[in-house]
C-alpha cells in the first residue's frame, strides 16, 4: 500500500489492485499515518501487537487449571460470568480472584472459544398476564414495612407459567423474598382446587410461609379461602403490575430457559419440574453474597433449631 501510494494511486485504485473496499483502505490509512503519512512499519507493529494479545487474553485462567475447570463447568451449569466472579472471591479462597471481564475475554480467547460456542445465548420474553376483578382483595401496599424490605423469612411472591394455546397444564411458581429459595409445582388438570392443593403441597415443603403476593389472576378468586386453608395473608400487585413481584418475574424468565414460551406443560412432569428447581436454587446470587438460596436455607433452619434449643 506504501508503494502505491508514493505512485500517487488513489484510494478507489488502491483498492482495486488489493480487492479491498475503498473505506477498508481509507481506514488503513488513517489508523497507520504519522503526520499525515501513511507508515507500513506502524501498521505492522500494530498488527502484529493485536495478534499478541489475542495469544495471550485468556491466560490467566488457562495457566491455573482449578480456576479453569471451576469456570467452565460453571458456565456450562448455567451461572453468569459475574456469579462466578463473586463466587470465588466469597468462597472459593483457594482461587485467585478474577473479574466476570476476565472470564468474558477468557470466552473470546482462542483457549476459550470451544467453551464459548458450546453456551447457547439466553432469549426472555415478558410474559403477559391477565388482569380480572377479584372482590376482598389486600392490595400491596398494605404489607408490612418488613416484608417491602425483605426483613423475614416466609414471605413469597408466586405467578404461574402456562401452556401454549394448543397446551394444557400450568407450573406454579413461588419464591421466598428474603432467602431467595424458589418452589415449583406441575398442575396438569387447571382448577381452583388443584391450585389450592399446589400451594398445600409447597407449604409442607416450607412451613415458615407467612404471607403470599399474587397477580390478579382468576386462580385465585377464592383467596379467602385459601388464605384459610395455608394460614397466610395474601397480598395483591396492582392490575397491570406484575413488575411488583419482580423476584418471581425473574425465576419465570429463568425457567423459560427450560420450558419454552408455547410449550405444552402436560409433557412435563414431576421430576422434570425437580430438575429446575433445583437450578433455581444451585444459583450463586449476587444479593446472597453469591452463596446459593439452597445454602441460605440450611442456614436458616439450623439457626432456628438451635435457637429452640436454648429455650
């Protein structure tokens, strides 16, 4: 290119003769000018720098191989570049710490590369919800000041996933909002009274259940009763403001990963449904101090029955 320009070529020539484009060419020389000359050592030093750094990006992690197998099946079990970041330096004290930013360079690196294609990129569609006239409804503004700042255990907010238009059967979702520990349950046969025993079954799991926050849903028109049947207060997002229980939101976009939006929950049964709570609650969680809702819940009970203890 040096040699064609010194013949006073112009760039549409230039270009021709290396079959570039004329803004590939005009790029070139712009990058690669001292003083407005165009300098093929700079251009080569440059070249040859960026080919470097490509070499070694990635090397921190390739250099240790606990650090890298602890990252890879990590990655490849579902949690973010930052979850892991914060995990290790929370509680893997045996690994260097290393930023999420490293981990992402690490994926772009040629080491990283074959890990990076096998992640499949995540896709969240906003489920639409229904909106329907409940009487007697508590509405969220009235919860305690304890539950808004998520002081206690027991406190869940639920939603349900549903089936497709040519699909049946509905997933009950629900997620403590202090612990962050998720419960899931496959209903096949959509009724009031399957969702009461659904929520029945959950409370077996978790008898520390307080108080319920629910969308608008016509599932739940027999809420008194229901409030009844758990010993819980039920609250209500406002019509249109499923972003109120954002906890739950979340786990739904989560468990898309899982269950597709259309799909048909009839082909999905019970240990299926196991398999993704348990994902939900092996996750290292930013707001957890990235220790997992399923160790946040250990925790808790141990606490509580050593508390009983001393009484």
């Amino acid at each position: 290119m040096a040699i064609l320009l010194c013949k006073n070529y112009s760039l549409r020539d230039i270009a021709g003769v290396l079959n570039r484009s004329v803004s590939t060419i005009s790029d070139e020389i712009n990058r690669n000018s001292v003083k407005g000359e165009y300098d093929p050592v700079k251009a080569h030093q440059k070249a040859w720098a960026k080919r470097y750094n490509a070499s070694y990006r990635g090397k921190k992690i390739v250099d240790n191989q606990d650090l890298r197998k602890f990252i890879e099946e990590n990655l490849l079990d579902g949690q973010s570049a930052e979850a892991i970041s914060g995990r290790i330096k929370h509680h893997k004290k045996h690994l260097p710490n290393i930023s999420k930013d490293t981990i992402y360079r690490y994926l772009r690196s040629p080491y990283g590369k074959i890990i990076g294609l096998k992640l499949k990129k995540k896709k969240y569609r906003k489920k639409r919800k229904k909106v329907n006239q409940l009487e007697d409804r508590v509405f969220i503004d009235k919860r305690l000041k304890i539950i808004e700042k998520r002081g206690r255990v027991g406190d869940l907010e639920a939603d349900f996933i549903v089936s497709g238009r040519d699909g049946k059967g509905i997933l009950l979702v629900a997620v403590d909002r202090k612990l962050r520990v998720s419960f899931l349950e496959i209903i096949h046969t959509v009724t009031i009274d399957e969702v009461h025993l659904a929520f029945e079954r959950i409370k077996k799991r978790f008898p520390e259940m307080r108080t319920l926050t629910l969308d608008n849903d016509l599932l739940f028109q027999m809420h008194k009763a229901l409030e009844i049947l758990l010993d819980v207060k039920i609250y209500f997002c406002d019509p249109y403001s499923s972003w109120q229980k954002g906890t739950v939101e979340n786990r739904n976009k989560i468990i898309r990963k899982f269950i597709p939006k259309g799909s048909n929950l009839r082909r999905y049964d019970e240990e299926d449904v196991k398999a993704v709570e348990e994902f939900l609650n092996d996750r290292y969680l930013k707001c957890l101090k990235y220790a997992t809702p399923e160790e946040k819940l250990k925790i808790h009970r141990t606490r509580k029955k050593k508390t009983k203890k001393q009484r």
